[in-house]
C-alpha cells in the first residue's frame, strides 16, 4: 500500500492503493449507502471504524 499526502484549503488529499477485492466491497458499500463518490464512502468507514474503536466521539 502506498500513500501520497497533498494539502488542500478544506482537505488533505491521500492516494491509497487497493487490491480489486477491496475496492469491489468499497463499491457496494458506496451504492448501498447512496454515496456519490468513493472518497465520501471511504471517510465515512473510516469515521465509524474509529468511533466504534473509541478514538473518537
């Protein structure tokens, strides 16, 4: 996996590398929670991981 860091006024941009499985899951995940795209859909498992992990409220 690699990952690459650009800043940005709001956001900082990430590219991340994903095996075909993954992001096929990704994309289900995204459709059936009516994302429009895959950054939306990724942030927000990455938010629910970390709140049900406790790292944040």
């Amino acid at each position: 996996m690699s990952i690459f860091f650009e800043e940005d006024n709001r956001l900082k941009r990430v590219h991340i590398k994903f095996d075909k499985d993954l992001l096929a899951l990704i994309d289900q995940y995204k459709e059936k929670k009516r994302y429009t795209n895959r950054s939306e859909a990724i942030r927000q498992l990455i938010r629910e991981t970390l709140q049900r992990e406790k790292f944040i409220k």
